[in-house]
C-alpha cells in the first residue's frame, strides 16, 4: 500500500518498528523492499520506529537527518539525541537517531 499511495515527497512510518511483541514488522519490511525492489528506502530509524520515502528523495531526507535533526530534537528540548551510522553500504542507507547511552559524548557515533 505505502508504494502505491505514498506521495512523491511523502514520508511513510511505520511505528512498532523494533518491537519484538511486533517482531515481524523488521522484517516484514525489508523483505518487501529488497525482494520487491519498490521505489521505497529506508532513511532514518529510531527504537521505534522506521521512516521511509521515495527514492529519488533519500539524499533530500538524509541530510536534512544528518544535518537537521539534532537541531531539531535540542529545539524540542532533548539536549542528548545522536546520529548512529557504522557502515555506509550503498543499498541499506538509513540513520539510526536515538539518545546517548551512559558514558556517550558527542553527538554521532560510527563518525
């Protein structure tokens, strides 16, 4: 349904993301993206949740992650978000944003 109705811009999220009372949902996903091959990527991840646009508009949405969405989360007054990237694989290219953990500093891990 998300690659038929989803708008050229449009962001999808899919909540429950790493749920595992949902276990299915990961990889319910991804299964349909890589078997698929729809016009869809993955571009940020949370614990919960996964937000998913149209190709043509991943390098839009991952810079405005990893150039806005710190701002945006201190703004909102959460002082400790971090971007979490490990590996930048040319088919799976999403940005994990999620809080420090105890003893963190900085505000990205896997520079």
């Amino acid at each position: 349904m998300c690659n038929e109705l989803l708008s050229p811009g449009g962001i999808a999220v899919f909540d429950d993301y790493t749920n595992l009372n949902y276990s299915q949902v990961l990889p319910a996903i991804y299964k349909y993206i890589y078997t698929t091959n729809p016009d869809l990527a993955v571009f940020m991840v949370t614990d919960i949740k996964a937000y998913v646009c149209r190709k043509k508009y991943l390098n839009y949405y991952l810079s405005f992650v990893l150039q806005g969405a710190l701002p945006s989360m201190a703004a909102r007054g959460i002082e400790d978000a971090m971007i979490s990237r490990t590996d930048w694989d040319r088919e799976y290219r999403a940005i994990y944003l999620r809080t420090r953990s105890a003893g963190e500093t900085g505000s990205h891990y896997g520079e």
